[in-house]
C-alpha cells in the first residue's frame, strides 16, 4: 500500500479546481442512501400494516411516499453518476495532457530506448487507470462508507443484537481482498506491459508493411504478434481467474450472511420478537450493506492494479529534458544568423565515448557551409546541437554572438529552422502541412512558399489541390515532392540559420536536381549548415568541414580539400560506376547564392 499512497499524493495535485464537484457527488451519494433508507423502512410499514392487514388505507401514505423518496433518489442519483463521469474524464484529459506535454519536451535517446506503441499505451490505458485511483478511488471509498454507515445504522436501530450478529463477517470481504490485491497487481503491471508491446509491433509492422512484403516477412511478422499476443492472455487470463475467484470467494460470504438473517429471523418471528415486516426490513439492509462494504474491498484491488499503471506514467514524468529554458533568458532581438561553435564537447547519455569533441567553427549569413565525413563520425550531432536537442558539455554554441544555453528554446528554434534527413509529414491536407512552418500563415502565403519551392505546380494539378490529405508513409506523392513540400515549410518559416540534414537522402538522381532550384532560393541570404554525404554540392559551398571520430579534422573550400585532405579526398572520389559530375553549365546541380 506504499506505493499507492506515493501514486496517491503525486497524482492528487491534478484533482484541483475539481474537488468541489467531487464533494457534489458525495453528497448525491449520500442523498441516494438516505432514500434508500427510508424507501426500505417505509417498506416495513407497508408490510405490517397494509400487506399484512389487507388494508388498502393503509398503503396509500407508504405508498406515496415511497414513490416521491424513489423519485428524489433517481434524479440525485442521476445527477450524481452524470457528474461522477464528467469530473473523471476532466482528470483523464488533464493528466494526458501533462503527461504528453512532458513527452513533447524530452531528448531523441529518450524515444529510442522507448517503443513508441509502449508510450501510445501509457498514455491511454495507464491514464485512465491512474483515475480509478485518485478520483473514481476516493469518491467510491467515500461513498461506500457513508453507505454502510447509514445501512448499518438502520440494521442496527431495527435490531441491534441481530445486526452485531451478522457485522462479525464482514471483515472476511476486507480479508479476502488482502489475500488477492498483490497477485491481481502483478497480473496487471504484466497485462499493460503486453498491451504496449502489441501495440508497439502492429505499430511498427504497418509502418514497415513494404519491407515486410519485399522481404517475405509475413509469417515473422505474425510470429512477433502471435508471442506478444499471447503474453498478454496469459497475463489477462491470470488477472480475470483472480478477480472471478474473489467475486465467487464473496457470493459465498454473502450468502453465509442472508442465510444467517433468515435463519434468526425465524426463530425471532416464532418467538414472537419481529414482525415480518421488520424482518424483511433487516434483511434489505443487509443486503444493501454488504454491497459497499464489498465495494471497499474491491477498492483495494482496484487501487492495486491502478498503481501498476501509476509506475508507468511516473517514469516518463521522472525522465528529465535534454535542456531547458534559462532562468534569466536574454530578450528577443532581430537575429542576423551568425553561428559559432567554439570548442564544443559532447557526449550522449549512457555512451562512452564523446560524439564530438572540441568542435570550433564560425559561419555567417548569406554562407553556405557544408559538413561531410564518414558515417557515424558526429555530422548529424552538430544539427542536433544547433537546434538544441541537447546541450554541449563543454564549449559554447552562439547565435549572433549570444550562447544558445541564455536563449528561450521556442526563440531558439524560430530562428533556427531545421530541415531533417527524414522528410516529415503530418496527417492532415498539403496545406496545413507547409502551414506548420509558420501557424496562422495565410493561403496566399502558403502559395507563394508552395511556389519558391517548386510545389505548386504538382499541387495544383491534384483533384484536392492544397486540400489532398497525406500522411506519414504516404503512397500519394513522391519522395521529391514530398521534400519539396517540406522545404516549402522551411521557407514559410523564413529563419535566418538553416540547417539542412542531408536533402537529397534518399532521392534518386531526378528528385534530386528537381529539389537543386527550390534549395537554392531557401538558402539566398540564409546561414546554411549542410549535412551531407553528396559532395556534388561541395564546389558551392563557401566553406567545407571534415569531420571524423567526433573531430574537425579539416576546413577549407572544396579545390583546398581535394590537394591537401587525404580523408576528404578519398570521400570525394566517384564510386565505381557513378555517372560523372556535370559540368556547371549543364546541369542545375550547383548551388550559386
């Protein structure tokens, strides 16, 4: 119980501006059991003194007034219910909403230890079984107790020494729910875990369904699901056979109960003692106290498996961002795009060795700087470390002079636009795909990027137009279309640094002189980092950077390289079989600022 009460104060915080209603709904609660009451005792009037007399006088009144507390007690009870379920969702979206900001906020290598279908899951599942916990838990623990208090007052004032007769068993329902709650919290935290897993694979093979075909993966594919799957019916089976064995386990105490009512009813009744009318009484109220006080027992196994959910969402919450704003930001100023890396150090969480390592460079507007070397030698830290993923550990990155560590992120990053090596779609239209480059940009000038990128052409002569829906992974359009439309994005942005991670990846010869022009225009005027292994673009670059092993081995223009950098050279060199590189004249493949 330790850990729900840890689950109970970090998450209870959440509940405020809806404590108020919550107070509501006990009071309904309250209402409804207060009816329930006097519906039962108006009940042994009507069996004494209308039933057993046959006297139609005398069931009018009872009758009249059972109706009226009947119909008081629905509508609170409606009431009550509706505004239980309201309150519980406000909680629901409230934490989701927390918990996936949080998300938006933590760094790369928190998403590569991490299956994103296990993340989709804890912010469904887990979510909403951290509500039966702190809002769902504390209304039905409060309204069961007020309902067995009321109940058993009622037992009581009807027939003190039988109602002290049958409390004795009660205490088995609380028992018998000790003896359950950490087997059921097991079975649960193993449920979830399997439910992210399946999540995470049927995820992963709709993503990748051409390389599962290509590669004839179907029947793998369907072994990875099948294993996950049935993971997760052992663990659901397990959970279901627990609580089914604790329901039966209580069908028989309560049984045991009203036996015993009856039983002493009967004896009491041949005495002379009870009336049938007070027996039948007795006996509803303890059929209706048996429910609640079962209620608090199964509470405990309700809030047993909620905390296996509250672990889940407590370990995305703990993990920490990458960075942060600074305590004392520097005020926004007119960003000129002036980049400096002076002697930047850097390495990533749980790895050895340094990704970069004392990295000192300098570009300015209207240059162009491209970063080459061979894979995996830091090319793609330097973007990552431009656009603030993470933080040097040593050094200092500037922008216009000013280290990045003093800027806001969100100015940070609207003055610093990055063009990833993956091409980014969103589900939605084209338009609102460039439209997030620049929320609240209007048609005309969606249009006018769409048309210095070389998009609007393909775009209008599609049936939709700008309104064509795509998505991540989208047959509709090319992969040069799609980067076009993506460096229409960029241009909507209108930064002054660009950051270009290889643009042309994945393109084929075509897309890629198609994308030369739209590139050319994004990066006129601009601070330009190019990332790339394409040295056809390097003649145009005003300067070249060689990074190998974390380290910047060499700079200098493309011809300097070539006679002096052996590393360069050799990655210079055309492959067998390459076509060979066009002559300026010929071909648009160089890019002239």
């Amino acid at each position: 119980m330790r850990e729900a009460r840890e689950a109970f104060r970090r998450f209870w915080p959440l509940t405020r501006g809806d404590r108020r209603w919550m107070l509501v709904i006990v009071a309904c609660v309250v209402v409804s059991a207060l009816a329930e009451t006097a519906a039962i005792l108006l009940f042994a009037e009507l069996t004494d003194n209308a039933l057993k007399a046959g006297s139609l006088s005398a069931f009018w009144g009872p009758a009249g007034a059972w109706l009226a507390v009947a119909a008081s007690g629905a509508l609170v009870g409606y009431l009550g219910n509706s505004l239980a379920t309201w309150t519980a969702e406000r909680f629901v979206l409230r934490l989701r909403a927390r918990t996936f900001a949080h998300v938006q906020d933590l760094p790369p290598h928190f998403f590569q230890r991490h299956r994103r279908g296990d993340l989709v899951e804890r912010l469904t599942g887990d979510v909403e079984a951290i509500e039966q916990l702190v809002v769902s838990g504390v209304v039905g623990t409060v309204s069961a107790a007020f309902s067995a208090v009321f109940y058993a007052a009622a037992a009581l004032y009807l027939r003190w020494d039988l109602a002290l007769a049958t409390f004795l068993l009660a205490p088995l329902f609380l028992l018998a729910a000790r003896r359950f709650s950490g087997r059921i919290k097991q079975a649960s935290q193993d449920e979830r875990v399997a439910d992210g897993a399946i999540t995470s694979v049927v995820e992963e093979s709709l993503g990748n369904v051409v390389l599962t075909q290509a590669y004839n993966r179907r029947a793998d594919e369907e072994r990875r699901l099948d294993r996950e799957a049935r993971a997760w019916m052992r663990a659901s089976v397990r959970g279901a056979r627990l609580g089914e064995m604790y329901e039966q386990f209580v069908e028989v105490v309560e049984t045991l109960c009203v036996l015993s009512v009856i039983g002493l009813g009967v004896w009491e009744i041949s005495a002379g003692r009870m009336t049938l009318g007070t027996l039948l009484a007795f006996a509803a109220f303890i059929g209706y106290l048996y429910p609640p006080v079962r209620s608090l027992g199964q509470l405990g196994l309700t809030v047993t498996a909620a905390t296996a959910g509250a672990d889940r969402i407590a370990e995305i919450l703990d993990a920490q961002p990458a960075v942060r704003d600074p305590a004392e930001p520097v005020p926004a100023w007119p960003v000129h795009g002036w980049i400096g890396f002076h002697d930047v150090t850097f390495t990533y969480p749980d790895t050895p060795r340094p990704a970069l390592r004392n990295v000192t460079f300098a570009a300015g507007p209207g240059e162009l700087v491209l970063v080459t070397g061979p894979s995996g030698a830091g090319k793609s830290t330097l973007a990552k470390l431009l656009t603030r993923f993470y933080d040097p550990e040593g050094g200092a990155i500037c922008l216009d002079g000013v280290p990045l560590t003093d800027v806001p992120l969100e100015f940070a990053r609207e003055n610093i636009a990055l063009l990833p090596q993956q091409t980014l779609v969103l589900n939605g239209t084209i338009r609102e795909n460039i439209a997030c480059g620049r929320p609240g940009a209007t048609d005309r000038e969606i249009e006018q990027a769409a048309r210095a990128a070389a998009a609007h052409d393909f775009v209008a002569a599609l049936p939709d137009g700008y309104a064509t829906p795509v998505a991540p992974g989208t047959a509709a359009l090319s992969g040069g279309q799609l980067q076009r439309i993506a460096i229409a994005r960029a241009m909507l942005r209108a930064a002054p640094v660009l950051v270009l991670d290889e643009p042309t990846a994945g393109l084929d010869s075509v897309a890629a002189r198609q994308i030369v022009q739209p590139l050319r225009r994004l990066m006129a005027g601009r601070t330009t980092i190019m990332i790339t292994h394409d040295l056809s673009l390097a003649p145009d670059a005003d300067r070249v950077l060689v990074v190998d092993g974390g380290r910047l081995i060499d700079a200098g223009t493309h011809d300097e390289l070539i006679t002096r950098c052996p590393a360069y050279a050799r990655l210079a060199e055309p492959w067998p079989g390459a076509p060979t590189a066009p002559h300026p004249a010929e071909d648009t493949l160089v890019l002239r600022l």
